[in-house]
C-alpha cells in the first residue's frame, strides 16, 4: 500500500517541524562577529591595546569552516584569549561596503585588497591603524601544528601593540 500525498505531506511536515525545534543547532550559531567597521573596532583595540585577529574567510570555503569550528570558535568560548586578542572574521566576496581604518567608506573587495588577502582561509594580525603585527598564517593545511603557529602569532602581536620585547 502506497502512502497518499496527503500523508506523504503531512509526513514531511511533522517530520521538519521536529527537527528545527529539536536541534536548534541546526540554526547555526554565530560565534564570531563580523567585522566590516572598523574605525569603531580601532577605537575598541586602543582602549584595550589590543590587537585584531582578522580571519578573511569565503562562505564556500570548507577550511574556514573547519579552522573557525576547530580554533577561533573555542578561542571565543573560552574567555582566555579576550585579554589578548580581538578576533573577528571578514567574508571575502561580499557586494557591501566597509569602513576602513582611516574612515575611508570602500567595498569588500578593495579592503581585502588592502590587505593582500586573496586566498581563503587567511589569518592576518593587525594593530588600531590597520597594519599588520605579525606573520600572517596562510591557509589551514596543517592542523597538527596549527594551534603552535596560531599562538605565536597571537604573542608577536600582543607584545607588538604593547611595545614588548
């Protein structure tokens, strides 16, 4: 005996609203903030004196993803880096316009330009003027060590907007 379509619907139906409101998961969370103002962040990283990680990313670009859900997300979560780093992400590829450092209003494109970010994922580390503070980590290909490289990073430039040795 073959289902009606009625049922068939019905079925579908139930079985949808089931899943949105038991895996509210499936909503996806977003952790961590967009950035596309950054005159105001550039106050916020000089009341702080802290630098910006800055994780240009690509909607279609499975190790951001995977980069973002393995490192940056449990990095916000944690609290133990918000005394060190701000980290935001930038979506490459968008038809909006930002606000850079210097006030200048420009699309997407032209600030990752700025910023000679082509290739996704790419991490750069970045002082209130907009200028880069340590080795930027490009791609995300080597997970075992990435945490190692991600941290000096993070020190080189928590000591370079603090003028440490």
């Amino acid at each position: 005996m073959t289902p009606q379509p009625r049922t068939l619907t019905a079925t579908l139906l139930l079985w949808l609203l089931m899943l949105t409101t038991q895996f509210p998961a499936l909503a996806e969370e977003q952790i961590i903030e967009e950035a596309s103002d950054f005159q105001s962040l550039q106050q916020e990283m000089l009341d702080e004196k802290l630098p910006l990680l800055l994780a240009f990313r690509a909607d279609y670009c499975d190790y951001c993803a995977q980069l973002e859900r393995e490192y940056l997300e449990p990095m916000i979560k944690s609290g133990d880096y918000a005394k060190r780093i701000l980290i935001r992400r930038f979506s490459m590829g968008k038809s909006e316009t930002v606000t850079d450092f210097n006030g200048d209003r420009i699309d997407a494109d032209e600030f990752s330009h700025r910023h000679k970010a082509s290739l996704t994922p790419t991490l750069v580390f970045l002082n209130a003027q907009g200028e880069e503070v340590a080795e930027r980590l490009l791609g995300y290909n080597s997970p075992d060590f990435y945490g190692a490289y991600l941290e000096n990073a993070i020190d080189a430039a928590y000591k370079a907007v603090n003028n440490e040795k």
